[in-house]
C-alpha cells in the first residue's frame, strides 16, 4: 500500500478529471456532500496544508448559501419577505449546494495542486511535448520566485527608509518603482542563467534522453481502471436521468431506485479512496514501527515493487 500522493502521476490526473468532470456536472446533492466529506478527510489526513484552507471554503460556501435567496426569489415555499421580496426555501437549498459544490471543487484543487510537482507535470507532458513543458515549469518556478524577490528588494528598501519618517507618498512610489525594476533586472539575470544551465546540459540536442523516476506499474493500471469505472458508472447514471434533481419551483428528486444507489456508491468510492490511501498507509506504518522493523525503506520498496 502507497500514499495517494506516491502513484504514478497518470492515476492522480486521471483521477482529479474524473472527480472534477463528476463533482461539477452532476447537481445532485449528495454527491456534491460526499465529494466535500471525501476532500476534507484527505486533507486533515494528509496534512495537506494549512488548517484555514477550509475555514475560508466554509466561509465562501455560507456566504453563497445566504446570498443566493436574497438575489433569487424563484420557489415555492417562502420562509420570510426582505423588503417586500420573498426567501424561498428552495432557493436556499440551491445556494447551500452550490456553495458545497465550490468548496469541494476549489479544495480538491488545492490538495491536487500540493500533490502534482513540478516533476509529475514534466512527466506527464514531456513526452508530448517538451518545450510547453520546460515552459509551463519555468513559469511555476519563476513566478513565485519573482515574488520572493521582489519581497526581498522591497524590505531592503522599507529598512534604509526606516531612518526616514517623513516619506511622502510619492517617495515610496518612487521606491516600489525602483524595487520592481530590480526585481526585473535580477528575473532576466536568473533566466539567463537558467538558459545557459539547460543548453549546457544538452537540452534540444537530439541525443539527449529523458529521465523520470516514476515507474507505471500493474497497481497503477488496477487503480486507473477502477477509477474509470467509477467515473463511467456516474457519468452513465447522469445521463440516464438517475441523479437528475430539480430545485425549482420546488425540491424534488427525479431520480431514485437502484441505479441511483449504485452511482452514489460508486462516487463515494471515488471521493473516498484518496483518504482510504492515507489510512491504510499509516496503519502500515504505525504496524511495521510498533514491530520494531527499522529499514522502512526496504518495507516500502517491497511494497511498491
């Protein structure tokens, strides 16, 4: 067993268009419940970065759930009248899910932003074509960089203004001109140097070959092929009309029966196995620590082989 994030990085892209294209297009709110439940899990479980990441999507998702039924007034059943206009209910259930589908969207975003490194987009898209993917990692790379530098520069010149308390505003207009100016200046300088590195080492030569550390192995090829089916089974149910919902002019489920279980089983499973991952990774790991085995590392070679 391997962390989600340690797949081949063919499953993880395969994997986040596949809850993408499913979490955006179908409406039906227990799908968009379960993907939200699935990414939350994953990112407290991994750890995938700071705690008010969801804090601010919990934000934006109420803030949508309250506005939407002061701005749209369809629906049947009116909870109360704002200045004459009426809330309807289900017009708060639509705010409600489409909050939810934005959070889960935006956070699986971001947990898919810390997964695919710069490498893994090399590996998926150099072979197609490399130049767009020397590019497309230049500017992950240079741009956050260029932000560094331009923080750098700017503190330098805010701690010589320090001594100087009477600084007019066009002064430190002034100043940030010139802070941006060499933070251009020392962006050419460093892209300059990137391309001498690069032609020194044979990029654009023909007899230069391409290297990655990934390897696509049969447990990656079990994992896409689950993931297909689960995305084809709800992609397959949507458009016979299984998870069609109606929100207005009242709330009603149009679909229902088995066939509707049996896609909402198989988008729980999809939305679920990234944290199912995390789980079984670290029982893994706290089973092999509590055996006293040292070489973790030749545990997880074995594992992965």
């Amino acid at each position: 067993m391997v962390r989600f994030g340690d797949r081949h990085p063919a499953v993880t892209a395969l994997y986040y268009a596949a809850l993408a294209g499913t979490g955006m297009f179908i409406q039906h709110p227990a799908v968009q419940l379960t993907s939200l439940c699935g990414a939350l899990l994953f990112f407290f479980i991994s750890r995938s970065g700071r705690p008010s990441v969801p804090v601010s999507l919990g934000v934006l998702a109420l803030a949508m759930t309250l506005v939407n039924p002061l701005i749209s007034h369809r629906g049947s059943t009116v909870l109360l009248y704002v200045n004459d206009n009426p809330v309807t209910l289900e017009a708060l259930i639509w705010g409600a899910n489409s909050g939810v589908m934005a959070a889960s969207v935006l956070l699986w975003t971001y947990c898919f932003s810390r997964i695919m490194t710069v490498e893994k987009t090399l590996c998926l898209t150099g072979r197609i074509s490399p130049r767009i993917a020397a590019v497309g990692a230049s500017a992950v790379r240079f741009i956050p960089l260029f932000g560094r530098y331009y923080e750098d520069i700017s503190s330098i010149k805010r701690s010589g203004r320090a001594r100087d308390s009477d600084a007019s505003p066009a002064g430190r207009l002034k100043e940030s001109a010139e802070s941006f100016s060499a933070t251009v200046g020392l962006a050419l300088e460093t892209s300059v140097d990137a391309a001498d590195s690069m032609d020194a080492r044979g990029w654009g030569s023909p007899s230069r070959r391409r290297f990655d550390r990934f390897v696509f192995g049969w447990r990656d090829a079990a994992v896409m092929a689950a993931v297909a089916v689960c995305a084809g089974i709800c992609a397959a149910s949507a458009a016979c009309g299984a998870l069609d919902i109606a929100f207005y002019p009242v709330f009603s489920e149009g679909g229902g029966g088995p066939v509707t279980y049996i896609s909402l089983a198989a988008f729980a499973a999809l939305s679920l196995y990234p944290a199912a991952c995390e789980c079984a990774w670290l029982a893994m790991w706290r089973a092999r620590e509590r055996r006293g085995h040292a070489d973790f590392g030749e545990v997880f070679r074995r594992w992965n082989a």
